[in-house]
C-alpha cells in the first residue's frame, strides 16, 4: 500500500490486511479491530478536512463530545433504568470520544497505539501502575 502524500511516516508502518483476515487493522466487524487501524481509518477519511480547521476548533469538538458522554454516562448510571436508546447512545459517544481523539492525535501527528506502549510495555517511562 503506498503511502498518502502528507502522511505522516507512522501511519505508513501499519499494514493494511482483507476485512477477513481476524487480527486485521482495517475496520470491520469480521476482524480484529486496532487502534492503529481505526486510527489509519480515522486519518484516511477525514484527514483533509481535520487538517484544514486545526487543532484548537478540533479539540472544542472534542470537549463537545466528551460533554455528550458525561451525560450518557449520567443517564446510565448505578440505581438508573436506562432505556434501549439510552445504552445506545451511551457506546455511541464512547465511540464518537475515540475518533475525535485518533483525529486530533492525526493532526498532531501522534501515533495513539505507540503512546499507549507505557501503559503495556514494563520499563517504559510513565507506566502507571
């Protein structure tokens, strides 16, 4: 797969597998979804436009998002009898907080998957334990 012109080098190293393959990096249902691989989607579909507007408007939206996931989260809490609409919307802004971070983590030309290694990798600088 060759590499997009602006690209950054990161995102060229993830290997792009068929949606079959089950430890694929592109997004599907039938695979192993990575963070990598959503993060390479996330860079491919929207990339231009995220670019374009910068990081301080991208990361208002992504305080927005965050706000629309305290409220699920509210409307889902222990003692609550959250609706089937509500669940819903509750993994909906778990997933839209996702993308808009693997967005702003694109246009800062951060690799989310190789900043998480201190999380998983002992010895690594800032491991929390």
């Amino acid at each position: 797969m060759s590499v997009r012109a602006g690209c950054p080098a990161w995102l060229g190293r993830i290997t792009l597998r068929p949606m079959s393959t089950p430890d694929s990096n592109t997004p599907s249902r039938t695979g192993t979804l990575t963070i990598s691989g959503f993060q390479r989607f996330i860079f491919d579909k929207y990339y231009a436009t995220d670019s374009a507007r910068g990081t301080p408007p991208t990361f208002m939206w992504f305080i927005e998002e965050i706000g629309e996931l305290s409220t699920a989260l509210a409307n889902n809490a222990p003692g609550k009898q959250p609706t089937a609409e509500q669940r819903g919307n509750l993994e909906e802004e778990f997933a839209d907080v996702f993308a808009w971070l693997c967005t702003l983590a694109n246009i800062n030309n951060v690799d989310l998957a190789a900043a998480l290694d201190k999380y998983l990798v002992k010895g690594v600088e800032g491991v929390k334990s």
